[in-house]
C-alpha cells in the first residue's frame, strides 16, 4: 500500500506536522498483500496456488479545531488492482462518512469538511471498499478503520466548585491545613501536556501557600491573630501544559475567615467606679451595671461577676446577663442613709470557658472596685412594728380606747406626723384614731358572737410633706364576755318504750354556748326548780357536759298518755353565770324486746308540732271528698244488684260455670243459729255422702265402704282424702270443675284450742309475756294482752 500524509497547512502546527508524518509513515493504514506458501507435505506431489491479495486498515489522525479554508486532508486509500486507469472505485461508509469525511472515488483521498472537537468525539469508525467501476464487483474485501480526532492544547483548566469559603482557626500554627482545591482540564490527558494542570497562588501571601500538584492551601505565618485580622480572600491559579509559556489557565477565589479562640482575658476598661444609689431603692431591684471587655467572641467571651469582698457584700448581688455580658448590681437589704453613706465593692470578672492551650497569656480575670454612695432621700414616716395587734370586750361603750400606734419621721429634720384610717372596706368605719397620738377607739358597739377580728390599715404622713404615706395593718380582736345563756345543741326527738323498766337511760342531751370556753365550757343540767317531784322521768348530771333522762318507773301505755314534757334547766360557769330553760318531748313507743321503736301514735308528732287552721281545713275536706266517692260507689253498686235478675237453677243443658250467692251476713263469731260450722271443724260430725238435688242421677251409686272406712278418724290427712274421692267417684258431679273447701283446726293440742268460739269471757292472772317469743305470727296477741296487764298494773 502507498500512504500520503497530511499536508500541514498551518505554519502553528510544523511541528505536529512533522511528527505526524513520521507517525502516519509508521502506523497509518496500509495494505498489506499476503502471499499464499507452498508447502511441501511428505507423500504429496507440490501444488501451486495463486497469490491473493488482502487489505488491512488501521488509523488515520487528523487535527481537532481545523481553520484553514480548505478541507484538511486526512490520507488516501489505494489498492494494487489500480492501475491508474480509473477503473477502481473507493467507497467510504460509516460515522461521518459523506458529512465530515469525503473521498475521491477515482483517487481514494479522504478529506476532513468540518472542524472537529476532540472533547466532544475522539475518534470515527469508518469502512472502505474498492469495487470495478464497470462491473461493480468488489476488488478488494471491506475494511474497517478509524479515524483519531487529534488533540491540541485548546481548554484551560476549570475549578468547578469555586468560589471557596473555608475557617481556619487562629492561632494555628504554621502548616496547618485548610482547604484543597482541584482544577480539570478538558484536554486529553495522554497525548503531551495539555491536561497537566499545576498550582500557584497569586493572591494571599504571605500568611497562605499553595502545593503546586496536590493544590492543598496551608497557613504560611504563625500565630495568625483574629483580634488584628479576620478575613482574607485568597486567589489560586491553575495553568496546564505543566505551568510552561503558552499553558492556558483558570483561576478561584478562596475566603478564609479566622474562627476565634479563648486567648484574651477579660478587662475592666477603668479600675475605680463610683455609683450613687438612693436610699428608697427597692430591695430587689437593680441599681447600677458593670461590664469587662473581651475581645474574643462567642462562648469564649462569656464570663462570671462575683463580689469577692467588700463591706457591701451582705448589702449587694450582683449577676451575670448572658446577652450583654454585664453585671447588673442589685440591692439585697434596705439602704439608710443616717446609717451609712456608703459602701465598696470589690467586682471580678471572669471568663468560663478556658483553653489551657492558651493558659500562658492569662489570667482570664480582672478585678475592680466600685463604690456605692448611698443618696439622702425625704422617707415616709416609719412605724415602730410592722403590724399591730388590740384587744377590746365586747358589749363596751362607744369611744372606749383599743390602742395606740407610734410613727416617727426617719429623716433627720424628725418632721411632726399625722395619723389617720384608711376607710376602705367597711370594717374601717368601725374605729376612729386621734390624728396627734394615734390613738385608736371604738365607733359602736361590737358583738363578738358576730364578729370576732376585725383588720385596719392606719395610715401616717409627715405634716410638712402629705405625700409621703406609710402604712401599718392592725388587727382588733374583740374579747368575749358571758352574754348568751347555753342552750341544747339541738332539738331532741325522746321516744321511751312501753315496757321501759325503772332507771333506764331513754336519751342523752348535750348543750352548747355561743361564748366562748372561758365561758360556758361547764355546763350543769337539773330539773325547773319549783315543781312537784316528776313520778314518771328524772334527770341525772354527767358533769362532762352532757346529762341523761332516765325513767322512775315500770311501764307506759299509750292508750293512757302518749306524750309526757320534762322542762330541763342549763346553766353555764360564765361570770356571771347564766342559764335557759329547755322542754323536752317524750313520746310513748310501742318496742320490740331488744328496744327497737315499732310504732308510735301519729298524734304524737301532731301534738308537738301543732296543726294550723289551714291544714285542719284541708283534712276535713279531704274526709269529705271521701265520704262522698264512697256513697257513690255504694249506690252504684247497689243499683247495679237490682237490675240484675238471673235464676238460681240453670237446666240441664247448660253446663256453664254457675255462682251462687247468698245475702246472708252471720252474726259474728257469737252467732252459732245462723250457720253451723262444726261439720267442717270435726271430721267425726260430717255427714254421710249426699249427692245433688239438682241433677237426677243416672248410674247407681257405688258402695258405701268403697267411698269411706270410717269417720272416727280425726286425722286431718285421712279426712282430705276420703273427701277427694267421694268427689272422684260422685256420678252426679256436673262436668265442670268445683271448689271444696275444708277447715280443720285440729285435736289434742298441747297448747290447746285458741278458737274464741269456746274462749271464756274472765280475765287470766296469767303472765302472757312469753306471747313475744312465739314470733311475728303472735306479735298482735303479745301487744294485747300486755297493754290489758299494763292496765291492770296501773
């Protein structure tokens, strides 16, 4: 194959020219012929082949960034069937091919159309192939090959990140570290130097430095103080073709701020202060400032103001605030003038947070004093005591003196004061005060059952200076005298049992005072003197301020008098001593026999509290209205009775259920003629089986020993039965159901017959107590017989 180089157009690129044809000499694409061998092979006569021509390509090279006018030559493709005749034809396929890269069909020079750029494509992949212009059929096979976008130095190194800000603190030492900048160049990185980028500082010396490969920026000075210079704005360069002339460059900004350390300690800008405090400062309240300066910032500038000594120390605090870094001095006790004019403080200021790397420029601390000068102030009069306490007896005249309160001028002109009562709450207006002495005296009579403290506020001026007020509270505390009698402590319901024995305790009173214990904490209880001896209760003293009512004798009967009155006396041990008379009311109850109340009359409650005209009204109207329903219902009923007219007999077809009634009223448990009830009480007196008279019967009734045995049983189980089955065994019974009734008392009981058919009419001298222990069944018989004992008793 023959090979033609690019021609070099640009005077710039003689050189690259040069190299290029001496590279392109060596590896730009060629035709290499490959001859086939003979070989001889024992036992095989030798053979002749034709030789066969083959073409192999490999690269071409051409120039990124072309400017020339003309298309630049990239090489030429030729193939040994040409003979120069024109019958070869080259074509060319691929990326670029007929856009970019044009051939000469006829001769096989390839051109460049457009300029290119390595950074954006590096190399194109092309085909040729050489065909008979007259047959078209191919002369050569097709060939793959490439051509490579040369590069030249034509992008200048780019720091993609900047600008930079970067802290560094001060104080470093020299060498330190603070931040490593990288620049990239676009240009390939393998071919000369174009991508190879080193580093300088133009800006920032000399407290910075720069690593001209690695681009690490260091600190060059040592003990860089941020006090004398906080920001610097350094500026790099990065240049390629290894820093040489002709490199291309970039360049970035870099702003180093110095981070502050704990390296100054605090100072007083002056070592004397002086501070003037008036006297009427309010404890609690701040009264002056003081501040250390330090120039360092942040945590390193907090500090701590601490009094270390001083005759003031007890009087004054002082405390730290955290946003101006002041001391705020502040008052603990009150301040006087005629006591002390002034005071020295002895402040420090120190700071918190220390760094021990920096200990050799201490000490973080400063002390200075401060001198307060306390201000002469015209002060309100001052009381003798912060509050007053008095005591005045209830009941006293008007004008009586409770107190007296002193007030005296502080200052040293001892002004003359003037006193008077606050009247604002109604309490005040209960008192009047003498303006001169202060003097305190009642303005009415008080009671202390009523009210018993009563709380002023007194006021006193100066005569020379009204403004000037202060203030004292006085409490009034108004004494008891014995002038409420005792009374019970409450109203008691007495109840005392019927069958109370004599002595039983049946209440305990108690009484209460509205004076207080010095005078009616003994009381003492007895009967109204006077009256005749109480036959039915007495009263017995606990002397522990109770008292008990206890019964004088056996029994009581409400049917005879259910309510009895006992007036009791109550003294108190006051001086002098008073008393009141009290009534008590005692209902008669009927109890069972553990004392529990069972009933009472309703009249007991009605006579101890009484009935008005009005409630009287409303009973009677109430009986009336009942009186006048119940008539009505009486002749309604008895209307209805008489239109009613129904036969006694029913036939014999109806077989409905039938009632029979009788307007008989017997005559009482005494009446024994109008209906005999012995056939039902005694089983040994019925009579024979009766059948209905009413209804024929039609089947013969059975025998008679089938029905019943005998009739001398008198047992009451045997009875039932036998009854069951004559009804059972009854042809005559209707077929409707019907209800038998019997009653049977019973014989041989061992307490004998209760029945009040037999009961004789005399009175027993029989003990009938033990009635209460047979039950609730024989509670009614209990109550009797014991009111007709209590009776005969009485």
């Amino acid at each position: 194959m023959r090979i033609t180089s690019t021609s070099c157009i640009c005077p710039v690129l003689v050189c690259l020219c040069f190299v290029q044809r001496c590279y392109g000499a060596a590896h730009h694409g060629s035709i290499k012929v490959t001859r086939n061998q003979t070989k001889h092979i024992e036992g095989e006569t030798e053979v002749h082949h034709r030789p066969k021509r083959g073409w192999v390509w490999n690269q071409f090279f051409v120039l990124e960034e072309h400017m020339g006018p003309d298309p630049q030559y990239v090489g030429k493709l030729h193939s040994n069937s040409d003979k120069g005749d024109g019958s070869v034809k080259y074509i060319l396929t691929g990326e670029g091919a007929g856009t970019i890269f044009i051939i000469d069909d006829t001769t096989g020079d390839i051109h460049s159309t457009k300029s290119l750029d390595r950074e954006q494509k590096t190399h194109y992949v092309l085909h040729a192939q050489a065909i008979d212009r007259r047959t078209n059929k191919p002369l050569e096979p097709e060939s793959e090959f490439i051509i490579k976008v040369q590069d030249i130095n034509d992008n200048a190194p780019k720091f993609t990140d900047g600008p930079y800000i970067v802290t560094v603190p001060e104080m470093s030492e020299m060498g330190t570290s603070v931040l490593q900048v990288t620049a990239t160049d676009a240009d390939d990185p393998t071919y000369g130097n174009s991508a190879r980028v080193v580093y300088s500082i133009l800006q920032g010396q000399p407290y910075f430095s720069v690593d001209p490969k690695t681009g690490v920026i260091r600190t060059a000075l040592h003990n860089m103080d941020r006090e004398a210079r906080e920001h610097y704005s350094v500026v790099i360069q990065a240049k390629d073709m290894a820093g040489q002339v002709g490199g291309l460059s970039g360049s970035t900004t870099v702003n180093i701020t110095l981070t502050d350390v704990n390296d100054n300690p605090p100072r007083f800008p002056q070592k004397h202060y002086q501070l003037y405090v008036p006297e009427s400062a309010q404890v609690g309240s701040a009264v002056g400032k003081i501040k250390a300066n330090d120039a360092d910032t942040g945590s390193n500038a907090d500090m701590k103001y601490t009094i270390i000594n001083g005759d003031g120390s007890g009087v004054f605090s002082i405390s730290t605030d955290k946003e101006t870094r002041e001391g705020i001095l502040s008052l603990k006790k009150p301040l006087n003038y005629e006591k002390k004019k002034s005071y020295i403080l002895n402040i420090e200021g120190a700071n918190t947070h220390l760094d021990f790397r920096f200990s050799h420029l201490g000490p973080f601390k400063d002390v200075t004093m401060l001198k307060v000068i306390v201000g002469d102030v015209d002060e309100p009069p001052l009381f003798t005591m912060p509050s007053y306490v008095m005591e005045v007896y209830e009941n006293a005249k008007i004008g009586t003196v409770v107190g007296t309160v002193t007030a005296q001028d502080p200052d040293t002109a001892n002004s003359l004061v003037r006193y008077f009562i606050d009247h604002n709450t109604e309490e005040d207006r209960y008192f009047t005060i003498d303006a001169s002495t202060g003097t305190i005296k009642t303005a009415k009579i008080f009671d202390r059952e009523e009210t018993p403290w009563y709380n002023i506020t007194v006021a006193a001026s100066e005569t020379d200076n009204p403004g000037l007020v202060s203030h004292v509270p006085v409490g009034v505390r108004i004494l008891d005298v014995n002038d409420n009698p005792p009374e019970l402590a409450r109203d008691y319901d007495v109840v005392v049992c019927e069958n109370a024995k004599p002595g039983q305790v049946i209440q305990t009173i108690t009484a209460t005072d509205k004076d207080n214990s010095a005078n009616g904490a003994r009381f003492h209880f007895s009967l109204e003197e006077g009256l005749s001896l109480n036959p039915n209760f007495t009263l017995r003293d606990n002397e522990d301020n109770t008292a008990s009512i206890l019964t004088r004798r056996r029994r009581y009967s409400r049917t005879a008098k259910d309510i009895y009155y006992l007036p009791v006396l109550i003294s108190d041990g006051g001086v002098p001593p008073l008393s009141s008379s009290s009534t008590l009311t005692i209902r008669v109850c009927a109890c069972e026999r553990d004392g529990r109340v069972r009933t009472c009359h309703a009249e007991a409650f009605l006579s101890s509290a009484g009935l008005s005209t009005g409630a009287l009204i409303a009973i009677l109207l109430c009986v009336v209205i009942l009186l006048v329903f119940s008539l009505a219902i009486v002749v309604l009923f008895i209307t209805l009775r008489r239109s009613k007219k129904e036969p006694l007999i029913i036939s014999e077809e109806d077989v409905r259920e039938n009632v029979v009634t009788y307007d008989d009223e017997g005559g009482g448990e005494e009446d024994t003629e109008a209906f005999d009830i012995t056939a039902l009480r005694n089983p040994s007196a019925a009579e024979e089986l009766k059948y209905r008279r009413d209804v024929r019967p039609e089947v013969k009734p059975p025998p008679r020993h089938l029905l019943s045995s005998s009739f001398d049983s008198i047992d009451v189980q045997e009875f039932i039965k036998q009854r069951l089955a004559e009804a059972d065994l009854d042809p005559s019974v209707p077929p409707y159901d019907s209800l038998q009734t019997y009653a049977y008392e019973g014989q041989r009981s061992e307490a004998g017959s209760i029945s009040s058919l037999d009961s004789a009419t005399t009175h027993s001298d029989q003990d009938y107590n033990y009635l209460g222990d047979w039950g609730p069944e024989f509670k009614k018989l209990a109550e009797l017989y014991g009111e007709i004992e209590s009776e005969r008793t009485t």
